[in-house]
C-alpha cells in the first residue's frame, strides 16, 4: 500500500494513537468515512456454518461485504444482511472493498486460512481467523511474520483464551493452589466427521450452488463429494484438515500454552491407530516433553483423541471422566479439570475448592467480554490485541506447537524440532509437504 494513500484505517490507526481514542469530525475524515467513534466496517469470508456465528458475534459493528463458495449454506447470513454485496471469490472482495474495510474475518476450511489471512493483512486489515490458525507449521509461521507486519488487530477463533475459566486456572496455578504442576493431560471424542478412510472413487456432480474450485483454493484438484468434503467432512483429510487435534488443540492447550508458554517442545512422540494416506486416524495419543525453563519445571502433556481418556487422577472424586472432552492439570497439591474451552475449571480434593471458594484468589487478569469484543476493542483503541490470541504471539506459536503432533502422528517417530529453522533435526525423513504446503498455480501465499 502506498505511503500517502489516506484510507478509512489508516485514519483510524492514527486517530487511536496516542493518548487513547477520539473523536474525529466526519468532514475532516472526508466523504464515507465513519468517524472512529462509529461501527467497524468488517467482511466476512465464510457465512455459512461457523461463519455464520462469527458474523452474529461481531453484529454490533457494520457487515459491509460477504463471501462465501456455497451462498445456499450462507443464506442465513446473507439475509441478515441484504445491503451487504456478496462474492464466491474473496479476492474480488478484498479488490473491491479493502480501502473501505476495517477488517476481515476468515472462517472457512482450515487449508485456506493462510491465503485469506495473508491477503487480508498485507491491506493493512485487521483480521480474525477461526481456529486453527493454518493447516501447517510453515503457513502458521507466515501468517504470525505478516501480522507483525501489518501492526494491525489480530484474533484466532479460540474463545476459551478470553473466557473467566482460563483467567481462574492461571491465577490458581501462580498462587500455588494445587502445588507445582509438571504434567497436563488433554482427551476429546472428536473426530466426529469421517476419517481413517481411503479416498471415495465415485464422482458426483457439482451443484450449482457451489463452487468448487473456489473451495479447493490452493489445495490439489480432486472430485467433488458431499459425504467426504464440503460442507463439513473435510476436517480428516490432511489435504484440507489437520485432525482432531488441529480442531480441538487450539481450544483446549490454550490455558497452559498461556500459563507455561508451552511452545517449542523439546521432543514430540505418538501413538495411533493405524495410518491412512490422505486421512488422520481414528486415534491418537501424543506426548510432548518439555524442559524446565525459568520457572517451569520440566512437563509432559499428552494429547488423546479418539474417546481415548487419560487414567482417573487419585484427586478426582466422582466418576471419570467428568466429560467426553476436557482438559486435566496435575499438580502437587491436587488438581484442576475443566473442559475443552476451559469453562467450569473445577480443584480436586473437593475441600480445596471449597477453601478457595470462600476465599478467592485475587484476580491477577482483566477480565473481557468475550473473543469477538476483545478483538473489536483492541480495533478501536488501535493496539494489536496484546492480550488476546493474537496471531505472531499467542495464536501462531500455539497453532504451530499443536501441528507438531500431526508431524509425530504422520511419521510414527519421535519428532526433535528445531523451530528457528523450521526443521525435524534428529534424522526423521517428514516430506516437505507436511510442513510447507505446495498450492496450485495462482493460490500462492
């Protein structure tokens, strides 16, 4: 973008720096260009299914353009907003709309995360992009450097990062409240959408109302089928979807990520049911070490897919698990439950909650108001939402941790990772496609 081309967010950028947020008269922002005390104006890639919340979650500020492949399943979306033009290609919307946006929000299939996000971003957008981040290790990496240098507002679809449970567990584990914790146990029923398959070899027609070369993006050409792909079974298949890991992992590791800076571990290792080639298996558990650090003492997490559910903590009282998805910390003292988004963090023995019940821990983190409303300040008051999942500090590192596990369950091998290089350095041969993806001609990153 030009220096001196004076864009709605560019005014806004230097209206909320300095001494907080401002007023600015309509007539010196010149001819549509809201004051910064007004509504955002935001697009949305991907109305239909988990877009179509996303839109809803951020429908305080203005939707001014829409996108989607299949504007049939965005047709909830599309008529909550009728004044919003609409696109199948979300590059001719970023061509159109960029210098009249705000920001952008991508909530489509995991493999087009980082083309969207990256486009976005180098338009000096602010931008949201659900969970996980990327599909590989690389992209997350791309997508955290071209954030940093947009300066602009970013957040990852993780709303457990801005939720009062991951505040509680945090401010319980720094006092002290079950001891010193070296061990964090995570379990999910997911996969709930086919996988541990081999491709389908029957070919179905098109519908008119998708399209689907706009779907595939950057991925490899491949029939369309309704039953395996789009609108919701693309999540096995590493062509598109990281696994359960990728769709859980960035909600569930995200508490101790935040309280132990769980990144770069110093080995990864995985145990599966058996492999398939272009799709995740039906289970799996990874381990990943990690060294003491300052004040971090050495810790092992294990991750478990699957239905698979760690061993029943002696802490625990009542019947285990106390869900079909949920996260464990083990500490000392005791320990602290809670489930996948970290809601209803629960001490074990039951007295040492009690105790602290009546006595609660000071709190040591501002509180929000949800995800969507985190990032929409953060907008406003012209910072890079430090404290929430942003892309280079909390959203990327973590993204890219959780892909690890993908790396281990793909190869069958301990995974020793060297994160400034980006490379496996205890001689497992991991194909370069499983961590930098090769797109189709025009889909470049």
């Amino acid at each position: 973008m030009p220096k001196q081309e004076m864009t709605r967010r560019n005014v806004l950028g230097a209206a909320a720096a300095g001494a907080g947020w401002m007023i600015v008269p309509r007539h010196v922002l010149g001819r549509g260009m809201p004051a910064p005390s007004d509504k955002l104006n935001i697009a949305a890639i991907g109305a239909g299914g988990k877009g179509r919340s996303d839109i809803e979650g951020v429908s305080s500020e203005n939707i001014v353009a829409l996108c989607d492949i299949d504007w049939k399943r965005a047709e909830q979306a599309m008529t909550a907003h009728p004044d919003a033009p609409r696109y199948h290609d979300y590059r001719e919307l970023l061509d159109k709309h960029a210098d009249e946006l705000d920001a952008v929000m991508v909530s489509t299939a995991d493999h087009t995360h980082a083309v969207m996000s990256v486009a976005a971003l180098e338009r000096g957008l602010h931008v949201f992009t659900q969970k996980p981040l990327t599909r590989t290790i690389w992209e997350a990496r791309m997508v955290g450097e071209a954030a940093r240098k947009a300066g602009t507002a970013t957040q990852m679809g993780n709303q457990g990062h801005a939720g009062e449970g991951s505040r509680l567990i945090r401010e319980w584990i720094e006092a002290g409240v079950i001891g010193e914790v070296n061990h964090v146990e995570y379990w999910t029923n997911r996969p709930i959408w086919p996988q541990a398959i081999k491709r389908p070899e029957e070919v179905h027609e098109v519908p008119e109302h998708v399209a689907w070369d706009l779907w595939l993006g950057p991925a490899p050409e491949r029939p369309y089928h309704p039953d395996y792909y789009h609108p919701f079974a693309w999540r096995g298949w590493w062509d598109f979807g990281t696994g359960a890991i990728g769709d859980i992992a960035c909600h569930a590791m995200d508490a101790a990520f935040w309280v132990f800076d769980l990144r770069d571990p110093s080995s990864v290792y995985a145990e599966s049911t058996p492999l398939f080639k272009e799709t995740a298996p039906a289970s799996t558990r990874i381990t990943f070490e990690y060294p003491a650090r300052g004040n971090r003492p050495k810790m092992t997490v294990v991750w478990r897919d699957g239905n698979l559910t760690p061993p029943k903590p002696k802490a625990f009282e009542g019947r285990w698990p106390p869900g079909r998805s949920g996260q464990l910390f083990i500490g000392t003292e005791g320990i602290i439950t809670a489930d996948i988004y970290a809601a209803n963090p629960t001490i074990y023995p039951t007295k040492l909650h009690e105790k602290i019940a009546k006595k609660p821990v000071a709190q040591s983190y501002e509180r929000t108001e949800g995800h969507y409303k985190q990032w929409i300040d953060a907008i406003k008051a012209g910072t890079t939402n430090p404290d929430g999942s942003n892309f280079p500090d909390h959203a990327g590192p973590m993204t890219e941790t959780a892909l690890l596990g993908n790396l281990a369950v793909r190869t069958q091998q301990e995974i020793v990772w060297n994160p400034k290089k980006m490379k496996v350095t205890n001689g497992v041969d991991v194909p370069r496609e499983y961590i930098q993806p090769t797109y189709r001609d025009g889909w470049e990153l």
